[in-house]
C-alpha cells in the first residue's frame, strides 16, 4: 500500500497513488454503474453551447453560485468600524460563526462577533430572553464600548422587535440604562451584505443623532467644516481607509471616517491580542452629524444612509467605487469642492505617475476582453477603469445588482467605444456566468475567489479582486482607490496578462521560443 | 599594428559602402565611426553589436569573456527566434574576479570552453572579449585556437573588445569572426538552384517565419540565414548559395560583400518591410536566381505570388484607411531601414513628418529624399530633449521607434510604437505590414492617449467655468 505508518502520505499525493487511481476505476465501474465516458463528454460539451446558455439563462428559481453575501455579514462589517463595538447578531449561532470565519478568511486577523445563539424554544417563545441574557454576558465578558445589535432570519421570521428587546434587557439590567446600542434589522431573504452594511450603520447613525432610540434628546446640527466619510462594504478596507485618509491628510481636509475598520482589520503582531482596536469613536460617529458634508465611495452600499443623512442637512455624494484617472478625479474634485481644499502637487505628481504607468502599457491592456462580477458598485468602478484603459468589460455581472444598476452600467458603455459588444447582467449569478465565458469566450476573468471554479471549467484566467479573497494572501492591505489604488490594480492586471503569455510559451523544446525575459 | 586594429581598419574600409567611397584616403583611414562625444547619451559598444550579431544563431553556446557586467546587461535581451535549439538563451561568461584581472584570465577561459564542452557540448562556441579582458592582455585567439585543437570542436573568437569602437563596428566585426573562422568550413548535404542566403535578417519576433513560407512557395531554399533562426551548420556552409539578400544595411554589408568576392555570391539589398519593398524583394531573389542559372519560370511564379500577396493586402487596408489618413508619423529607428518603412507607412495614407538617418548610408539617405521629397526632415541624431520638443510640439500624432525613446514619447504625451528588437509584434512582409498598421491603429486609438493629454481638472480653468456659469472672468467672458 502506499499510505503507510512510516511514510503518510497527505491529499495532494495520497489519492494520486496506483492502488487507488486502480481502486477508484474499479469502484466506478463495478458499482457505480457509471454512464459511459462519451456520455458524459458529451454533456460536458453540450453546457458549453448556446443552446444551454439559453436554458441557463431560462432559470426562474434556482440560484447556482451566487456572487453575493447575506445582510448580517454587511451589518458586523460596519459595526466593527466603531471604537470598541461588539457586533451582536440577534439569531442562531452558526450564522455568526460564518461570519467570522468569513472574514478572517479574507482579512487574515481574528474576527470578533457574537450572536444571541436562540434556540428551538427560542423560536417558538420569541428571542427576548436570548437577548436579555446575551446583552448581558457580552457586555461582561468582552467590555465593549458599543453593541450593534443585527439579525439573522431566525429573529426576523418570528418578528422580534429590537427596539422593544433592547428596551428591556436595559430595564432588567443586561447593560446599562445609557449604555449604547445601535440595531438595524438586517434579514438575509432582503437584499445582500451591501443592503446589511447600509441597515447597520444607518441604525448606528441615527442611534448617535436622533436621540437614541428615544432615551436623549436628538442633537442639533451645528454645521462645522469637516466632511464624513463612508466607505461602503469594502474588501479593500484596511488598504483603501489608509489612502484615503492619507490623500485627505495631504489636501488637509478635516474628515470623519464613518465605520473605520482599518485597524481592527490589521493588526500587529506583538504579543497582545486586540479584540477591538482603532475605529471611528463613539464621540466623532455622533459629532458626525455637525459635518457640512459626507462622502460616500459606494452609492449601492448607503442606498438608505446617504437620504438620512442629507435629511440631516448635509450635503451629501456618492460614487461607484471610484478606479483610475477619471474616477479619482471626479472624486478628489468633489472633495476640493465640498471642503474648499485645494488638490495639493503631491497628488498632481500621483496622478501624473499613474498616466504614465497606464501609458507605458498600455499596449498589452488594449482591446483584451474581461467578465467582471462583483457587488454593484466595484462593478461600475472596475469597468469604468478597464475602459480607461482600452479594454473592452464585455460581461458584466452583479448577483446582488438590480436593473437600476443594470441600467446604469449600460449608459456607461454606452458612452464608451470600447464598451460597444459589451452586456450587463444584473441579478445573475456565476453559473450564468460560466455559460457566458463559454458562449461569448474573454481574455480574463476578474471577480472573487470563487472564480476559480470559472478558471477551472472554462480555462478563462482569472484576475482576483473584490471579496472575499480567500486564496491569495494581503491584497485587502494594498488601496485599489486614489491614484495609488489605481496602479495597484493595473498592476494585478498586467501581472496577469504576462503571466499567460509566459505561461502560453513555457514549455521546453515546445512553445519556449516565446519564452521572452522582456515583455 | 596588432591584429584588431587591422581588423578595424579593414572593416572602416569598406568597399561595398557609399559612405566609404566618397571619401578621401585619408579620411577612410580615420574611420567612418564617428568619435562618440564624451558626456553625450550614445548607443551600445562594440561587443554590444557583435553579441547582437551572432546571439540569433542558436545552437552555440555564446560564452562572454568578461566580468559579469558583459553578459548580466546583455543576457538574452533580444526578442530573437529559435526553430529549435534554446542553447543561444543560456547565459555562459567566464565571470572574472580581481585576481583573474591580476593573474590573466585566458586560464578560466580555457577551462569555461571545456566545461562547456563537457556539459553541453554544442556545435560550436563563440567566445567574445571585452574590454577588460582585452586590456589584461588575454589573446583569446589564442585561447580559442588551443581550445579548438584540444577538444576538436570549433572555439570562435570574437574580437570585439567594447572600447574599439560603436555597435555598429561591432556587427561588422562579428562578421569578420564568421568569414575568418566559420563560413566555408562545411558543406551540406544537398544543393539546388534555388539556395540563398539571406543576411543581416535576426529574425526578431519570428520575422524570417513570416516571409518564409512565401519563399517556399516560390521554390526557394533558405539555404542559410546569417544570423536569425540559424545553425551553426547552415552558417558553416553557407558559401554554397547561388544568392544573396542584404537585409539590414549597414550591420554586415562586409559579409556579403566578402562572400560575392570569395564565392561569386551575387547580392541585393532589400528590405521585408513594406509592400513595395517585399515584393521587390521577391523578384531580386528570383532575378539572381534566374541569373545563376535556375529555370525561367521562376520569376513568372513569384509575380503571381506578388500579385495575389499584393491584392489581398489592399483589400485587408480597407477598414484602416480612414482611420489612417494624414496621420502624422515621427519615425525614429536603429536598425530598420528608414526608407523602407516611410514607404510601408505611406501607402496607406500616413504622412512621415520626420525620420532618423543616424544609421543610414548616403544610398539610404537618398532613398528617403525620393520618398518624402527633397525637404524631408532627416534628423541625424536627435537627443531625448529634442525628441521630447519635437514630439511636445504635436508635430506628429503617433512615434515608431525603438523601445529606449518610448518613454520620451509618453512623456510628451505622445502614442508610440514599438518598431525595434524589443517588440513582440513581427512586422515583416505582406502580414507583418498588416500587423503594423493595426498595431498603429491601436495604440493611437488606445483611451489613455486622451487622458494623457488632458490636464488635470483642477487645472483646467474652462472646467471651472462649465460647472459654473456665469462664473466667467472678464477676460473670459469677453473671450467668449
């Protein structure tokens, strides 16, 4: 045998050994009563036509692969951006555990997170007890400044009131009568992650602005000088909310980052553990409503947010993600607009470096075909720049975009000669997209980590940014927004494209004639 | 007078060259290298133009005698083909240390040869001096000829030590090592009437493979290529063709030359780049032949290939007319020949507003005049600061040049092409010339050339005024 005591072999070796590639073949036949090899090719072959595009495409129900996340993951990622807030998700336990592991998966940093963990009865009886006693123990165990109470479906099919329930574990005592805690009602059969990330910090906000859930006062807006700043449901978080703080710093901008998970995201190795650290303190969230303006980088990820706050008296804009020369212009013009800062000739050299990056190779980008996925903002920012930059985004595709978006994107090619052969694909998900990269064949493929199963069947490579990233270590610490994101993403690109044509002409005494140190 | 020098003199006197012939003894005595000013930006050396030279033949081993410098710069930098053997790619230098500086280095040379021989035993190894090791005192003529009687193989010298002298002289010297010690030494298998060489072809991005196929249409054998895509055999008996073809003008003019002379091998200089210039290709090949005794029907055959190549090209320019027309080019190039590629760009409609003639002989020179009329802007050596001006004053829409002014042309914020050794697109004959026009389509309608030229809003004072207006100043308003 080839697994022995003295030698394991481990998965990568184990399975590829004679006796049981043998043992396998037999097993197959003898009694799996297989379809024969040709059978199977064959339909293999047949997902790959149009014809099976089209009853692909004719799905009413099932969803297969969804490029989308549920609210609550969107709701403990807004909440960690705060000051030593605890995430408390009203609901069954498993779902906190995804959560968690969710993002330290992409983050590579522990992930905070507790849940009221109700039960069958608790079902039946209704979760105010889960929720006394889990307001109770979170507060004591893990001292948290702030708890933002979401939900899992399980307290929303029953109709648990969080206002009610938090109500009344302070009048049993749970946490203190001014202790905060924010709620949003983020059930995951409403929307997506991004429509979680909107519902928690819309609570969180109003809990700060609008009195409290009726305890205090609602404050009176002193307008000031500062601008808020939101970032959306961002893989990119720790990189971006340093750049961008950074450009801020330089143009000298006073600012408040609304939901700053930079740090909690990143932190050192040093011997001590930080269950939360850094984030938007509790005093700048609810002074955030004195700001004369805010800022969002994601329209679709502060759908209800933006209107609250600009109910609020600010002036409010939103962007899609912004990638690239035009976008960080748009961007940083509208910031100098709002704030009267002038764009400083730090910048102006940053953004000069990226033409120049962009002109230089521009060649190899020029007219190469890209599927993109994503959520609906990034969507728009990423194809917006692969037009920049000559390319042609010929699938587009957000699970978690509406027909709004889908319009939105259109316009956008539209107005693109190299958005001409291009579609937008809103509401689908990454089967369709395989039955896409068949039919309508691209250069690259640029979405999460679950594109390579795409990579796998369709040989489309696949150029990895969005969230999560599970595969590929570090790249939420590099910004893909300001002109500095920009050349980082070009980078990931153009990384890409050399690494296929090396890859195309690799092999020795074969195609390595083409194997060229210079490209 | 030591042996290289004599071997400089003799190639500056080049009697094949026009340049040459116009000149005075004396002044063919002086060189025709012009002394490279101290301070100013130049090109590569002497050894440079000979690695270049002689890299493309593939199944040596190309062993650089020097300090790592050499070969560490030079390593597998040109985008030269191979059918076969990979061994031209591999990096060999005898890599020499201080005390080899001290002590002399023909000792580790030696022993790099056997190691060579030992390990991969290739048909041939080319070793090349530098200048350190030509200052040392190493004769590696010597070292070569005792290598070459010990292990029975040819060891080649180079003699081509950095400091004699340009890159340009360097090609030529390289020729040289190749008429002494390589061309003549074997004889192949079989002959025809149709075998030619072709000379001074690289083979850079797989050119020779896309004018090929239409000489095996033909019926004609490239007996041998000096240098792209060869052998060390096919160079070795390559004195045996019936013709020849002088691609690139000035870099190995000595070898055919030499080769008409020793081995009534009568040449024409021709170019693969262009229409006009591919297909007068084709007939000269055929015509020579002809002359040297192969069947009539020869010339017949390669006018109908002309005029089918010739017909269906025009028909695959249709689409790129429009986009093209008047488009104004800046041409500067090394090694390509000028002439050849202004006449490839205007036939389809662009204008040449400038080209460079740093390497070009009289003859070339005079080519240009007739093509771009007695005005033509030649410029003889233009430095990046004049290029960069030129460019910056939109006197040409799009620059076709080697891969070093590319940055010059992004920084004046001008589209650019890549026509030299480091490209990776072949532009050679009939589908090379539709594959350059489509690439110059591309990169002047590639999107980044208008956000290159474009300022950055914020300094941009009229888009102030499109997001408010009424916000005009006077001297705008009264402007507007």
């Amino acid at each position: 045998m080839s697994q022995s005591a003295e030698k394991v072999l481990d998965h990568f070796d184990l399975f590829r050994q004679p006796e049981y590639v043998e043992m396998f073949e037999d097993k197959k036949s003898n009694f799996e009563a297989p379809h024969p090899q040709e059978k199977v090719t064959g339909i293999v072959e047949w997902t790959k036509t149009w014809e099976y595009r089209e009853k692909n495409f004719a799905r009413e129900a099932l969803t297969v692969n969804p490029a989308k996340a549920c609210q609550p993951l969107g709701a403990v990622f807004a909440a960690v951006g705060f000051e030593s807030t605890l995430p408390f998700v009203h609901g069954s336990q498993g779902c906190v555990a995804y959560y968690r592991s969710h993002f330290s998966r992409h983050f590579k940093e522990p992930s905070s997170c507790v849940s009221s963990s109700m039960t069958e009865d608790a079902a039946v009886f209704g979760g105010l007890n889960n929720m006394i006693d889990g307001l109770a123990n979170a507060y004591n165990m893990y001292k948290p400044k702030m708890i933002a109470v979401s939900t899992t479906c399980m307290a929303e099919v029953i109709g648990d009131d969080l206002n009610a329930f938090i109500k009344t574990s302070k009048e049993k005592g749970s946490v203190p009568a001014e202790f905060d805690v924010p709620f949003a009602h983020t059930p995951a059969f409403v929307g997506s992650h991004i429509t979680g990330y909107d519902n928690a910090l819309k609570g969180i906000l109003t809990h700060f602005w609008d009195g409290k859930a009726g305890t205090t006062e609602a404050l009176v807006r002193q307008p000031n000088d500062k601008i808020n700043f939101i970032g959306g449901f961002d893989g990119y978080t720790v990189g971006n909310l340093r750049e961008v703080k950074r450009i801020f710093d330089l143009m000298g901008v006073s600012y408040t980052i609304l939901g700053d998970n930079s740090e909690v995201w990143d932190t050192p190795a040093d011997g001590e553990f930080r269950m939360y650290d850094g984030g938007t303190t509790l005093e700048e969230a609810a002074n955030a409503v004195h700001a004369k303006a805010t800022v969002s980088m994601q329209e679709y990820c502060t759908e209800k947010t933006l209107p609250m706050i600009a109910e609020h008296g600010h002036e409010v804009a939103a962007f899609n993600h912004p990638v690239g020369v035009e976008a960080t212009d748009k961007f940083l013009m509208e910031v100098s607009r709002l704030t009267g800062k002038a764009i400083p000739e730090a910048l102006a050299k940053e953004r000069g470096r990226l033409v120049d990056a962009i002109a230089d190779s521009s060649a190899h980008i020029h007219g190469k075909k890209f599927a993109l996925y994503g959520d609906p903002d990034m969507c728009l920012g990423l194809a917006a720049f692969l037009l920049e930059l000559g390319a042609e985004p010929t699938h587009i595709l957000a699970t978690n975009g509406n027909k709004e978006w889908g319009a939105k994107v259109q316009a956008m090619l539209d107005a693109s000669p190299f958005g001409k052969n291009c579609h937008v694909y809103p509401g689908k998900d990454l089967w369709h997209m395989r039955s896409l990269l068949y039919t309508e064949p691209v250069d690259f493929l640029i979405g999460n980590t679950y594109g390579k199963y795409l990579q796998r069947d369709t040989g489309t490579p696949l150029i990895r940014i969005g969230f999560p990233i599970f595969d590929r270590h570090h790249h939420h610490r590099y910004p893909v927004w300001g002109y500095q994101g920009g050349l980082n993403v070009l980078v990931w690109i153009l990384d890409k494209i050399f690494e296929e044509i090396d890859r195309n002409t690799i092999v020795p005494a074969k195609t390595d004639y083409s194997f060229d140190i210079i490209r | 007078m030591d042996a290289l020098s004599k071997k400089v003199q003799e190639v500056f006197d080049e009697p094949a060259c026009g340049k040459n012939q116009g000149k005075s003894e004396k002044e063919r005595k002086k060189g025709c290298t012009k002394q490279l000013q101290p301070g100013a930006a130049a090109g590569g050396c002497a050894f440079d133009g000979a690695k270049i030279a002689l890299q493309p033949i593939t199944d040596v081993a190309h062993l650089v005698h020097g300090p790592i410098a050499c070969e560490g710069n030079s390593w597998d930098n040109r985008g030269a083909k191979s059918s076969g053997s990979r061994l031209y790619r591999t990096g060999f230098t005898t890599d020499i240390n201080e005390l080899d500086v001290v002590y002399g280095g023909e000792k580790r040379l030696y022993k790099s040869v056997k190691e060579i021989i030992d390990k991969y035993d290739p048909p041939a190894i080319f070793v090349y001096q530098t200048c350190v090791t030509a200052l040392i005192g190493d004769d590696i003529e010597a070292v070569c000829k005792a290598a070459s009687q010990k292990f029975g193989k040819p060891v080649i010298p180079v003699n081509a030590p950095g400091f004699v002298g340009s890159k340009n002289l360097g090609n030529k010297l390289a020729g040289e090592a190749l008429l002494d010690h390589v061309i003549g030494t074997q004889e192949p298998d079989y002959l025809t009437p149709y075998d030619i060489n072709i000379i001074g072809e690289y083979n850079l991005a797989g050119e020779l493979w896309q004018v090929k196929p239409l000489l095996d249409e033909m019926g004609v054998r490239i007996l041998s290529c000096i240098s792209g895509d060869a052998k060390y055999r096919e160079v070795a008996y390559s004195h045996r063709a019936k013709a020849a073809m002088m691609v690139c003008s000035k870099a190995m003019i000595n070898i055919a030359r030499k080769m008409e002379e020793r081995y009534e091998i009568p040449f024409f200089e021709g170019s693969f780049y262009g229409i006009t210039d591919m297909s007068d290709s084709l007939r000269q090949i055929a015509k020579l032949l002809v002359d040297k005794g192969a069947p009539d029907e020869l010339l017949a055959r390669t006018e109908r290939i002309i005029a089918r190549e010739e017909a269906r090209f025009w028909q695959r320019m249709e689409p790129f007319k429009d986009r093209l027309k008047g488009i104004k080019v800046l041409l500067i190039t090394g090694g390509v020949k000028s002439w050849s590629v202004v006449a490839a760009l205007q036939e389809v409609g662009m204008e040449i507003v400038g080209t460079s003639v740093k390497k070009s002989t009289l003859e070339d020179k005079q080519k240009i005049k007739e093509l771009m009329g007695e005005d033509a802007h030649m410029i003889e050596d233009m430095t990046p600061r004049e290029m960069y001006k030129m460019l910056k004053d939109a006197q040409a829409d799009i620059m076709l040049s080697g891969g070093r002014s590319q940055f010059v042309a992004l920084k004046a914020k001008m589209p650019w092409l890549d026509i030299n050794q480091e490209r990776h697109h072949a532009y050679a004959g009939y589908e090379g010339m539709v594959k350059l026009v489509e690439e110059i389509d591309n990169s002047l309608h590639n999107p980044v050339w208008e956000q290159v030229r474009k300022p950055a809003p914020w300094d941009n004072p009229f888009l102030e005024v499109m997001a408010a207006p009424g916000s005009l100043s006077p001297a705008l308003e009264a402007a507007a």
